[in-house]
C-alpha cells in the first residue's frame, strides 16, 4: 500500500483510465471540480511494483469540528474479487483517516446488485453494508440505464432503437435542430434551459461556476452538448469519456420547442461521440430504482428505456466508521438539510408548474 505524492499521480491516472472499473469520479483531475473538498490517492502495487488497484478518496472537514468526511465516488478501482488488494487499499483508507482525523469513510464501487461475494469481503473489512438501500439513502443513484456498445456499429444501434425514437431523432433534423460541441463561452446558453428544468422537475441547480471547473479539469474527457432552434438553446447535456464509457452526467430542456425532438437528437450524437472512441458503453446514468411508475423519474427512465439499453443497478453504498457519535451526528444533519432542500426543490416545481 502506498499513499501517492502528487508527483506520481500520473501513474494512478494511467491506471484508473484504463481500468475495466474506472470512472471519471476517480480520476485525479475530479478534486478541482469539487470545490471545498480535499483529497488523497491511495494504491495497492504487486510484485513487479506495479499498480493494481487505486482509490481517490475525497475528504471534506466538518463545520466546527476537526474531523473529515472520507469518500471514494464509484471507488476503489481493482478487480473486484482480488482480496488481497481490496485488503491492502482499506489499510490505505486507514491511513488516510489517521492524517485527516477521518471519522468515516465510504465507498460506492461499480459492483453489481446481488454480488454476496464483495460484500461479504467489505463485512469482513468492517464494512457495514445495508441491502435494499433506496435512492434516499445514498448519494448516487443505484440504478443506471446503459447501453451496451462493444462489437456494434452505428448504423446496428440506430436500428435498435425504438421506432418512435428513430423517427423523432430524423425529426429533429428535419425542423432544423442544430446539435453543436460548446465551450465554456457557451455555459450561459447551458445554464439558461438547466436552471429551467431544475424548477420544472425539483432539483436544485449548480452553479455555472461548478460546470466551468468541470470543463476545465477534465478537458478533453468531457463535453458540453447543446442544441439550438431558431437560433435559441432548447436543450444541453454535460458528458464525460473516460474509461471507455460515456456518461450523460448532466442534461437540461426548454419548456418550449420540446416538440422539435432536440434530446433525442443531442441523445444519438453523444452515443456516436462514445462509439467514435471506442467506448464499450453509454451510460444515460441515474434511473429510479422502482419501475412501477410511482417514482416522479419514471418519465426520464421512459425517455431513456427508448434507445434500448440495459438497467443496471449497483449494490449501493459501502461504509467504514471510524468515530460512531460523530458519524450519527453528522448523518442527522445531512438527513435533515436533505429534506429541506427536497422539500424547498418541490415547492419551486410546483410554483414552475403553476404558473
């Protein structure tokens, strides 16, 4: 086990970027997105000396105390069934938590629903892990809509789609949708259909500040889509590259000119984009876990279900706690300011819907 000299972050990028189980959250360039969170790198390296496992670990200071909060977003990057490096990347955390005064940490790996053999591993780490943990226990979505692209041409996805898909996406073209790559000078037209769409469906927004980070850190890795109508933006997405999967990470629409099809069309360029790369998988990202149509997603779930992909749900949320009182201390307080700004979140929709 090693934690990592930034002089050497180079190799833990080489690795994670490259690795069947890397994501863009654990990149190293991730920190200069999260503004007021630190970090640290901790891998595993075998024999030969090289890296076979690595884990960014974020770390953000509780307000009034001189503890952190440690966590590694769709962390630790390994082979999953490797215990020996799983064993030597959480002597890693412990180490982390020892230099930051860490009461906790958490990890959210990309391992699937149903795997009893990690989870397993993680309890006898002393992991506490909690199944059926729904979407307002964790801090990402456990369920994601993916569409598989290894071994598949254009023209084979195209045609999988769903018919009403395929035709809204020649639609667009025809009305004259114009889908266009931005740059950080055209973040204002962004945020113009994103802060839209946060009152229409009750989220609360970034700020433009977070999506200039984002293009900023991971350059060449992420892209800002928009589409254009007569000249006025009616929808854009923020996409990340990395790892050969590409994830639609954030996406925004108009109220207005939906029916010129443009998120169908942003949609098909994006997954060209992931397929021109060599890509093995487009990831619309978050879904709800319930399908039954109860949950206020399942129009988004419907939209994405239409390209024809596959549901995929992670196991969920894995936790070491270090010191118990702070950890229930600080778990009541996010609980608490998360209802509110649900709650603060719906009201605006409902005041958008209203008028």
């Amino acid at each position: 086990m090693e934690i990592l000299e930034p002089s050497r972050y180079g190799e833990y990028e080489a690795f994670v970027s490259a690795h069947k189980n890397g994501g863009f959250t654990q990149s190293i360039h991730w920190p200069q997105v999260k503004a007021g969170w630190g970090h640290r790198v901790v891998v595993s390296r075998n024999a030969a000396g090289e890296i076979v496992g690595g884990m960014l670990i974020l770390t953000k200071k509780v307000p009034g105390l001189n503890r952190h909060f440690l966590y590694a977003p769709r962390g630790p990057v390994f082979d999953y069934g490797d215990e020996a490096v799983f064993a030597d990347l959480v002597e890693g955390v412990k180490a982390v938590a020892k230099l930051e005064h860490g009461f906790a940490f958490k990890m959210d790996p990309m391992v699937m629903t149903g795997d009893t053999a990690f989870v397993e591993m993680a309890r006898k780490y002393g992991f506490t892990y909690t199944e059926d943990q729904t979407d307002d226990d964790t801090i990402q979505r456990r369920s994601n809509y993916m569409l598989p692209l290894a071994g598949r041409t254009k023209e084979e996805l195209l045609a999988s789609f769903h018919q009403k898909w395929r035709y809204n996406i020649r639609l667009a073209g025809r009305k004259g949708v114009v889908c266009k790559v931005g740059t950080k000078a055209d973040l204002p037209d962004f945020m113009k259909v994103y802060q839209v769409t946060g009152q229409r469906d009750g989220f609360n927004t970034r700020p433009m500040s977070y999506f200039e980070r984002m293009l900023d850190a991971l350059g060449e890795q992420v892209r800002l889509y928009l589409c254009y109508y007569e000249g006025q933006p009616i929808s854009g997405a923020i996409t990340t590259n990395y790892a050969g999967k590409t994830c639609y990470v954030y996406g925004a629409s108009d109220n207005a000119f939906r029916n010129v099809m443009p998120n169908h069309l942003m949609q098909w360029e994006m997954i060209q984009w992931a397929v021109d790369t060599g890509c093995v998988v487009y990831d619309f990202q978050g879904i709800p876990l319930d399908l039954s149509g109860n949950d206020h997603m399942h129009g988004v779930y419907l939209f994405k279900k239409g390209f024809n992909g596959q549901v995929v749900t992670f196991a969920g949320e894995f936790d070491l706690v270090f010191t118990p009182w702070v950890e229930k201390f600080v778990d009541f307080s996010e609980k608490v300011q998360a209802r509110m700004r649900k709650r603060r979140a719906r009201k605006k929709a409902k005041q958008a819907k209203a008028n």
